[in-house]
C-alpha cells in the first residue's frame, strides 16, 4: 500500500465508522462499540504508517481536479509534511482514547450511538484539514468540525446550560468563520489557486497584493476557532457537554485547527508584519487574561478550558515571531496532557456520581478513591506548569526561546514589538499557569469539602486510557532533539536564560499559591464557614476581615459555592470577581450585539404585525366586503332581476339621449 494510499484511508475510515454507526446505531446496538473504537484505531494506527514513511523528508504533494469552477479550480489534494504527519498522529491517538473512554463513561447513555458516530465524524473532519493540500477542501473539514461541536456541546440538550453553550460555540465560531472565508476567496484571488504549495510559492515570488488584509481576515476565523480574544467566550461555556467531547476539542480537533492553519500559511502572515504584531497582541490578552480567569473558577473544566486559551496563546505567540516548529511541538505536547488532564477531570466527576459536583470547592477524599487519575493528574499538572522534565517544560520553553531570539533582533523579518510582546507576556502567563494548576491540585486532591458518597472503581478502560495519555505527557518532551527535521530546521532546544526565567517564575507562582493555600485553610479553621465575626480594633481585625472575605460567596459561575480556603481569592483579591465572569466581556458583548439585536426583532415584529399585516389584511378585506355587496344583490327573485334591467336599460336611455342632445347643441 503506498504513502498516498494510506493517507487517504485515515479519515476516510473513522468517516465510514460514523455512517455505519448513525445507521446501524439503533438497529444494531451491540455494533456500535465496535463501530466507535476500531475504524478510529485503525485510523490512528495507519497514521503513525504516515509519519514513519513521510518521516523528516520532502513534502508529499499529489492531487486530482475535483470540479471545473470556471475560474480558480478545486482539486482534491494531500499535502503532508513532517509536521502534517505528527499532528495527525496526535489526532488519532486522542480520538482513540477518547472513544475507549467513553464506552465507559457513557456506558449508560442512551444517545451514546449518536454521541460515538458524531466523535467518529468530527475526527474524520479533523484529519481532512491536517491532510488536505487545498484550503476549499479544508473549509469543508473546518465547517463540519464547527457543526459536531454544536451537537456534541449540545448532548444534554435537556439542560439549558447545553443548550445555550452549544448555541453560543456555533454562532461565535460562524461569527469568525465569514470574514475567514472572504480572507479565503481573496487569498486565491491574489494566488490564482486554492492548492497550498500554490499559495506559498505564490507568497515567495512576492504574488499577494494585498498580504495584511488577507492575514486579518485569516486571524478572525482562527480567532474564533481556536478560542482567542475576543471571540474566546464559548470555550468555557462550552464544558457543558460530556468530559470526553471536552477532551478531544481541547487537545486534538476544533481548537488545534486555528493553529494549524496559521501554522501551514506562516509565509502568508509573515509577509505582513502589521499582521505578525497584531497576532502578537491577540495571543498576549488571550494568554494572560485566560490565566487571571483560570485562577478564579471553581469549577473544575472551566479551569482547563481557560487553561487551553492560554497554551492556544503560546502557540500563536510562536507563530508571531516566526517560529512554526515551536508551535507545532508545543501543539503536540499540550494536546497529550491536556487530553489526560480532561480526561482525568472525568474519572473525578464520575466518582463524585454527577456532573454537577465538579466545583473544586466541594471536593474531599479524592486522592485515595481515585489513584490512577490522581497520581497521572499530577504528572499533566506538573507538565502543564512547565516544570521539568515533563514535556511542557521543552515545548514551552521552545516557543519563549523563540520570542527571546525575536526581541533581541536575531529572527530575521519578524517585528521587535512583536517578540518583547510575546515574550514578557508568555513569563507572566507562566507564572500563572503554575498558579491555577497548584490551586487545582491542592483544591481537587487536599481540598476539605463535603466528601460525595462513594460510587464504586472507575471501569477499566478509563483508567487504561490516563496511562496510555500518560507516557507521552513524561516523555515527549525528550524527542525534541530529533524534531528539527520534522518542522523547519530550527533547534528547540530551551535556552539557558528563559528556561531560568519562565522555570522560576513557575516554582513562585506554585509555591506563592501553596502558601496562600495553607494560610486560607488556617483561617477556615479559625473562623468556621458562617459565623458572624465582628471586626474590632484588636489586633486580629485584619485576619478576621480576611476570613469573612474568604467565605464570602465566590461570584459569577462559582456563586453560592462553598469557598472555605480558596487561595485564588486571596491572591487575585477585588480582581477575583471580574476574572471569575471573564472580566465582563459577555456582559459587554451582550449590551453591543445581543440587546440591539433583539432590539431589532422586537421593532421588527412590530412593523411586520402593525404595518405589514395591516395592509395585508385590507387586501383581504376590501374583495371579501365587495363580495358581501354581491351576493346581497343575488336574491333569486326573477321579478326583481327584471326590476333592476329595466331600471338599468332607463338609466343607459336616458345618458343615451343626454349625450345625444350635447353632441347636436
């Protein structure tokens, strides 16, 4: 079987699976496990087939016209590269896992068929994008990824949180995915083609016209997939759908996709360096104000998904200093210990018996019911604060290497402000992350909570599947010495001066959230959760201000929550209520877009039943009066039908002799 052969059979495989599986689903329940897991496997098996034939060497690059156009053709083509082939290898795997997850922990869902061919048709559509060599045919993989996710967010449609999140993750991402298509059409229009290897060599020969439009219009559809502000927002709301859907948005498919492409046209955004600095900014809000709002959530998925944002940062971050091979690595490393993180989070709802109790706050007792998820929860935590050796550590200490080489002037091409930008704020957003990630562990696995009532060991393959996830997480990182070929050349080795810089940063934050941890616990001892403590002159007044702050009810998604020694509020203080609502930027989009529009309907609805209806119903009153009229006058009476000729036969005689006697005078 050749390259191409194979490659073509890897999304086409889990694709047949999610027919056969929406076919057969009800008729044939016993197939639909097998029908979720195998074609997925077989899929995820024949893509490490692809990346050991494509290994390190010359793009493989083959095509067929698909349809005449007129204009610019559409082919179908394969484009795979090293990188192209890595990141298929992380789809495959995360699908696969998620898929073996959720035999477990959707054993007893009823909508589990529908659930396992809708994961099976969103990782086709995800392989499509990295495979495809022209970018009609990625659109194709990029839009049916964007409607599995609204059905997939939306699986407990009986509950309004899914239904609204599913809503808000598909109208978001179309709000970015229109001027992405223009930034399309227009890339092709300047090109002459839709192929990649067109469009860059195109970009090469100095062919793009109009390089920072195109780049801008590009970013909006990133920035709306790939959750990156402002149009971030549907990323946490969107942890409304099971832990395993989560998962595979977080680490492998939807989100990865922004990055990808950005990744695959650099040469593109590159040619515009007002485009490089604007993508610059974007990732530094995303990645510290995802990080600020991390640390205030109580809910446990919320916490990953703000901490997904911020690691999207990083590798947009990357890209804006020119660096492909930092994202690309950083976008595999993260996409293995954050799959395992979510699917951690997984195994501690399930104990905990419901979704409802993920808020950090209520939990106790986990470490010991649960220690597969706890002791490979703490490896990914370990990875996903940077602390070595774990593979975090090497991808992000790669991508701050590569800003560090773009602030001091050595990345030939790539804007200065672009480089101090993404550097300064990757430090702080490290500083973060090992904030929250401490707060989680101590939180989740020391927390003193209500302890929920034991519900029995987790099944099997949930468990497998964190140490399947968990060797990657430890490893990875050791393979970066042999990824250079892989990706453009350039080493990924960390340097010296950011690995001490971003590695203390992260040992403070943790240990500066350690220690706000033990002192809040103290106080919640002192003062129990509910007693009145006046605040008197004495001494202890402060420390008595302290614990009622500390128990005051957290805000926004965390209101009502028991809050006995959470140190993010300590540590954030007033900022802790605006980060916990994601510092308002729903209520700001709610007050320009969804106020006026609703605005709109209402005069609309009124113009359309006042004024429109009105005229309507004229046009339908008017006949229906003339009728009446008529039929009055249809009396069946002979006699007074003779009457009315002969009256009318008077009138046409006498108008007859009027007209007459004027036309002689």
């Amino acid at each position: 079987m050749t390259l191409t052969t194979t490659a073509v059979l890897v999304p086409l495989l889990p694709f047949l699976g999610a027919v056969a599986g929406l076919l057969l689903g009800r008729r044939a329940p016993g197939f639909v496990r097998p029908l979720a897991v195998l074609p997925t496997l077989a899929a995820a098996a024949l893509t490490v087939t692809v990346a050991v034939g494509q290994g390190g060497g010359p793009a493989t690059d083959v095509a067929t016209r698909l349809t005449p156009t007129g204009s610019i053709p559409i082919d179908l083509a394969l484009h795979i590269d090293g990188f192209a082939a890595l990141m298929a290898v992380l789809v495959g795997v995360v699908a696969t896992c998620v898929q073996i997850y959720s035999t477990g922990y959707l054993r007893d869902d009823p909508r589990y068929p529908s659930y396992a061919a809708l994961v099976s048709l969103f990782t086709a559509a995800m392989l499509l994008v990295v495979y495809t060599g022209d970018l009609m045919v990625l659109l194709v993989g990029w839009e049916v990824m964007g409607i599995c996710s609204y059905f997939l967010v939306g699986h407990y449609w009986e509950t309004e949180a899914a239904r609204a999140a599913s809503l808000k993750a598909f109208l978001v991402t179309k709000l970015g995915d229109v001027p992405f298509l223009f930034g399309i059409f227009a890339l092709a229009a300047d090109a002459g083609t839709f192929r990649i290897t067109g469009i860059l060599g195109s970009v090469a020969a100095g062919g793009l016209d109009h390089p920072t439009l195109i780049a801008l219009l590009l970013l909006a559809g990133v920035a709306g997939k790939s959750a990156q502000f402002p149009l971030h927002t549907w990323l946490p709301d969107a942890m409304a759908g099971p832990t395993p859907v989560s998962a595979l948005i977080h680490a492998a498919t939807m989100v990865a996709a922004g990055v990808y492409l950005v990744a695959r046209l650099l040469p593109v955004f590159a040619a515009s360096a007002a485009a490089l600095v604007v993508l610059a900014v974007m990732a530094a809000i995303t990645m510290v104000g995802s990080g600020l709002a991390a640390l205030a959530q109580d809910d446990i998925k919320r916490v990953l998904a703000y901490s997904t944002v911020g690691q999207l940062g990083y590798m947009l971050g990357a890209l804006a200093v020119g660096d492909r091979g930092a994202a690309v690595f950083h976008l595999l490393s993260h996409g293995a210990f954050k799959a395992l993180l979510f699917l951690g989070a997984g195994v501690i709802i399930h104990a905990a018996g419901t979704n409802s109790l993920a808020a950090m706050s209520r939990m106790s007792g986990l470490a010991r019911r649960i220690p597969d998820a706890y002791w490979t929860v703490t490896v990914a935590l370990l990875a996903l604060a940077a602390i070595p050796p774990f593979a975090g550590f090497f991808s992000k200490e790669a991508v701050l290497g590569a800003a560090e080489h773009a602030a001091t002037g050595e990345a030939h091409g790539i804007p200065g402000a672009a480089g101090w930008t993404v550097l300064v704020s990757g430090l702080l957003t490290a500083l973060l992350t090992a904030a929250y990630a401490t707060r989680l562990w101590l939180l989740a696995f020391k927390g003193k909570g209500a302890e929920a009532p034991d519900h029995g060991p987790q099944p099997v393959a949930m468990n497998a599947v964190l140490w399947v996830l968990f060797v990657p997480t430890v490893g990875l990182g050791l393979t970066a010495p042999f990824l250079p070929d892989w990706f453009d050349g350039r080493s990924l080795a960390p340097t010296l001066a950011t690995s001490v810089l971003g590695t203390g940063l992260a040992l403070i934050g943790g240990l500066v959230t350690y220690a706000a941890w033990r002192h809040t616990t103290a106080l919640a001892a002192r003062f129990p959760l509910g007693a009145v403590v006046a605040a008197p002159d004495a001494t202890p007044a402060v420390a008595e201000e302290v614990a009622i702050d500390i128990h005051t009810p957290a805000y926004g998604d965390n209101a009502g929550a028991p809050d006995p020694a959470d140190p993010g509020r300590l540590l954030l203080g007033p900022l802790q209520r605006h980060a916990a609502v994601g510092f308002h930027l729903d209520a700001v989009y709610s007050a320009l877009f969804v106020r006026p529009v609703r605005a709109a309907a209402t005069l609309v609805r009124f113009l359309d039943r006042e004024v429109v209806d009105t005229y309507v119903r004229g046009a339908g009153t008017a006949p229906r009066l003339l009728g009446a009229a008529v039929r009055r006058a249809q009396t069946g009476n002979v006699q007074t039908y003779l009457g009315a000729l002969l009256a009318g036969s008077l009138v046409l005689a006498v108008a007859a002799v009027l007209v007459a006697t004027g036309t002689g005078a």
